[in-house]
C-alpha cells in the first residue's frame, strides 16, 4: 500500500491555527474568565470538548456566543487554547 507523506505537516497545521486565531473575524466563541476574555473558533472548541461542543450545539450557525467559565484564572484561558 501506499502512504502520501506530507513534510513539515506539524508546522504547517500549527501555522494555520495560529493564523485563524489570530483571525477575528473568524472567531464565534468568547470564552470569559475573572475579566479575562478570548475568541475562539467553534470548531475547535467543539472537537476538543464534548462539553463545549453540547453547549454550542443550540447556537444556530453565525451567531456568536460567549461561555462564562468562572472556575479558572483569566490567564489561563490562553493557555487553554
């Protein structure tokens, strides 16, 4: 059988998030912790986290939504995502 390998596909797919998170328009998603906010892409959320992604389900496409998550330090949500 064969295998079509990609050189560089760990910096490249880490070059495209970078970029559409830097990429506002593009965010759907606050995430608000302690006066601490950051947007977020939907997907993303949604793939890492069955919570997340059973919270947005009922966000109809396009609109925007802001998730209120008081457990944690405001610092830390960057380094969540």
């Amino acid at each position: 059988m064969n295998h079509l390998k990609w050189m560089g596909h760990s910096a490249t797919i880490f070059d495209i998030q970078r970029n559409l998170r830097n990429d506002p328009q593009s965010c759907e998603v606050t995430l608000v912790a302690k006066g601490h906010s950051v947007r977020a892409h939907r997907f993303v959320l949604s793939s890492c986290s069955d919570l997340l992604r059973n919270l947005l389900v009922d966000v109809p496409m396009g609109q925007e939504a802001t998730i209120v998550v008081p457990d944690i330090k405001g610092s830390l949500l960057d380094s969540v995502l």
